[in-house]
C-alpha cells in the first residue's frame, strides 16, 4: 500500500479542500512528535492540515499512518514539494540529521508570506543553515524547540521560537491553541535553549541514577530522597542561586568531599562517572579564584556570579 491507497483512504478529507486546495498548516514528517501536534490542532477546531511522511515508503507503517493522519485530521500528500505549495505554515517535524536536507528540498517551492517552522530540535548552526535555505525564497523562518514531553503535552506543548518571524509565528499558532513563546530574534536561540536546558535535565538524571545506586546500596533511599527534596522547599530561583552562588565560593572545600564520595562510589562497585565530572568542575570554579574575588563571602545570586565571570573574561572567551 502507498500513497495513492493512504489518499483514497482519507477521501472524505479530499471532499472537503475541493473548494479550496489551501491547507492552513502542513506537516513534514509525521512521527509522534507531528501526530500529536496535528491531533491538538484538529481537536481545536484546525480543519486544514496535511502532510507527508516518508514511511509511505514502507509498507509495515502506511497503515498506521494511515489511520494516524485519519484521527489528527490530516491528508496525506505525495511529497515536500506538495506540502510546501499548498501550506501556509509549514511545520519540519523531521529528525534533527534530515533538518537541513529536508529544507533544501522545500525551499526551492516556498513563496513569501509562508513560514517555515523548523521543530526538529536540530544543533543552532544547522538551524542558521537552513534559516540560509529558506529565508531567500521570502518566506519566514523560524526556529522552533519543544521543551518537554509532546505526548504528555500535545499541541499545547511550551515551544520557543526564534527568528524574525518569531512573532508572528506565535501569534498565529497560539490563537489554535498552541503555547508557543518567541525569545530571539536569530535563528538557533530556540534549539539552544533546549541543548542548553538538557545539560541540567538530562545531567540531572544521570546524577539521580548515580545516587539512587549508592542510596540502595546502603539501604538509605527514603532519607537521601528526603534530604534532597529540603533544597528544593524554596523553589528553583533559590536552588539556582545557593547552589551557583556558594560554590563559587566554597569549591575548593568541596572537592574534598566529593572525592570521598568517589571512593564510596568506588568501594561498593559503581563507576562515578558523573562525580568525577563535579570534581572536575569544582576544581575549575575554585581556579577562578572566586572566594577571594567575593571576599569569602557567599553572593545573593547567580547573577552576581555571572558578573564575575564576565569581570574576569571569561565569558569574552567564547563571544563571537
């Protein structure tokens, strides 16, 4: 079964555009990130979506594509070119590696007054690259990261977008439902705030995984759980600011404990993959010479450790 099958299976959706061939959003790729979003929309009252999907290619997935497009309320079109022709809003659901080809292939089909809306969570370079395919068609470009779970969230799921169209992206979408939030104006600012945000979520669980081994190995979950929990009573401003503000500070001490906590890792069998890491980012904080920059005393934020930071040169290091 291929497209033409997948096509007249969704003839009641083909019934309804022969009035007007125009789709308002059109989906490239349709995963469950594309599904999902597609099913919010079409719950909210979006009666004009498509898309295509290169597993109408394989056999073993064109039925649950099929009956997938059927529930979001999605036609199924032939191919890039065919989305992008008849879309207004074009939506890239694709993986990250096939970002930039995929633009490349829809770029030359583009016209102004449409927007490209890239969600595929790509690195920031590569979304400049294809902000450089799409935006000389004249049609706008956004960059787009969904922070959290789509299968949990939907359509409704916290995106941030970047670009110049931005804005107007949101604007649009948002009045369907969507909670999209614009924060830059250049192209990347989107998808760095994901990678940036995993370095602390996903480090976060390797941390927990890393703990949790030690924890029961001892037979001390329910306490170490419970200490934890204590830090953050007040809140995640408050974590951020303690925890960044005080080892600024106190690093140097710190490592010494945390090489204890390496030889208990150790003892008990279990690779300390991720306390080697905090030593090793203790004893760069502590080669900043932080404390004798604060005068031994703990700073009220993070931000004021930032400002050290940038006083020092350090952030100049990396600037552009």
């Amino acid at each position: 079964m291929g497209v033409r099958e997948l096509r007249e299976g969704s003839s009641w959706l083909s019934q309804r555009h022969t009035m007007n061939d125009r789709f308002l959003i059109g989906f490239i790729g349709f995963g469950e990130a594309g599904f999902e979003i597609a099913r919010g929309l079409h719950s909210a009252g979006v009666s004009r979506i498509c898309l295509c999907d290169l597993r109408t290619r394989d056999p073993d997935k064109v039925v649950l594509l099929r009956d997938r497009s059927r529930e979001a309320g999605a036609e199924i079109l032939d191919s890039v070119q065919e989305v992008t022709t008849h879309s207004d809003i074009i939506l890239s659901v694709v993986t990250p590696e096939a970002s930039v080809a995929v633009a490349r292939e829809a770029a030359v089909h583009l016209k102004p007054g449409q927007l490209y809306i890239d969600l595929t969570s790509s690195f920031p370079d590569e979304m400049k690259t294809v902000a450089a395919l799409i935006e000389p068609s004249g049609a706008g470009f956004v960059d787009g990261a969904m922070m959290g779970a789509v299968p949990v969230y939907g359509h409704k799921i916290l995106t941030y977008l970047a670009g110049r169209h931005a804005g107007e992206a949101a604007r649009i979408l948002n009045e369907h439902g969507m909670n999209l939030e614009a924060v830059g104006e250049e192209p990347g600012q989107a998808s760095a705030i994901k990678l940036i945000l995993s370095i602390a979520t996903k480090g976060f669980g390797a941390l927990l995984a890393e703990m949790l081994l030690a924890a029961h190995h001892y037979h001390v979950e329910e306490p170490v759980l419970l200490a934890l929990n204590q830090y953050f009573a007040k809140g995640l401003d408050a974590v951020v600011n303690r925890f960044v503000a005080s080892d600024a500070v106190h690093a140097g001490r710190r490592i010494k404990e945390m090489e204890s906590s390496i030889r208990l890792l150790e003892k008990i069998g279990t690779d300390p993959i991720m306390t080697e890491a905090t030593v090793q980012r203790l004893k760069w904080t502590a080669s900043l010479n932080l404390a004798e920059y604060f005068r031994g005393i703990t700073p009220e934020s993070y931000e004021d450790v930032i400002q050290a930071w940038e006083k020092k040169g350090l952030l100049g290091r990396f600037k552009k």
